[in-house]
C-alpha cells in the first residue's frame, strides 16, 4: 500500500501541475475572469470553480491510476513489485465496474482492515464486496509474459 501510495501521490501532483497550469493561461489571457484580483494565485485561493475542478481532477487522475492498472494486468506497480495480483473469484469478468466498486469498497484502504479479522477466508472488505480476491504469485508467474497462462 505504501508503494502505490507513492505512486498515486506522484500522479496526483503530475495532475494538479497540469491543471495549475491550465488555469493559470485561461485567467492571464482574459478567458477566466479574475474577479478584480491581481495575481492568479490570489484567484486560485478564493475560487470556488478552481478548488473544486482541481479537486475532481486529481481524484480522477488517481482513481484512473488504480482502474486501469486493475484492470489491465490486476495489479499496480506496488502490487507487482510485492507479487500479488488480483483475481476474480466468480464468472463474471473483472471490468472497469467491478475495479470501481473494489475502489469505492476499499475506503482508503481501510477496508484492507478486515483481513485481520477474517481468519477463515484473509479478504480485505472490497474483495469481498467486488469478487476479488488477492493472491501472491511465485516469481515466474509475476513477470507478463506468464499472465497469458493465467485465468481470470
């Protein structure tokens, strides 16, 4: 967790430079309107629209992070570099929907939590929740190329 913390935190900041930037063009060349103050981080402080799109912005960058790489591979780059990788425990096929419901489940990673607890099964509560569960893989079935060899 703390390997993907650092990783979402380093997109997070990628993010919120990008839109930094944006909206810093759109208020020096008059498309936004600075509401009479001088400097535009004056605006970006006081700006209800600035505060919240940055805010909506970066959390889709990181939630993005985490879907996609769930979903592509089943596992991020923290989960590879400690050979796990997420498995689906029904039919179903584990789609976008699915990496978002174990997102919103895992409630920062709180719901991971619950693995203390559940001694018979060791499922954190968005694995649970999602059909999912986590398994750590031998050093050959970590690498790519063997995932083709791996069911869902």
């Amino acid at each position: 967790m703390v390997y993907d913390l650092l990783v979402a935190v380093a997109v997070a900041m990628v993010a919120a430079i990008v839109m930094t930037v944006v909206f810093t063009l759109l208020y020096e060349n008059g498309v936004l309107d600075k509401g009479g103050l001088e400097h535009v981080s004056d605006v970006m402080q006081q700006s209800l629209l600035y505060q919240v799109s940055m805010q909506l912005w970066v959390g889709l960058w990181v939630a993005g992070f985490f879907l996609w790489f769930w979903r592509n591979g089943g596992q991020t780059i923290g989960m590879r570099a400690w050979r796990l990788r997420i498995f689906s425990t029904t039919t179903q096929p584990f789609g976008y929907g699915r990496a978002l419901l174990r997102l919103i489940c895992s409630l920062g990673g709180l719901g991971t939590l619950l693995v203390l607890f559940d001694i018979k099964h060791k499922q954190s509560l968005q694995d649970r929740l999602a059909g999912t569960e986590v398994v750590y893989l031998t050093k050959e079935a970590n690498h790519h190329v063997a995932w083709k060899d791996i069911q869902d």
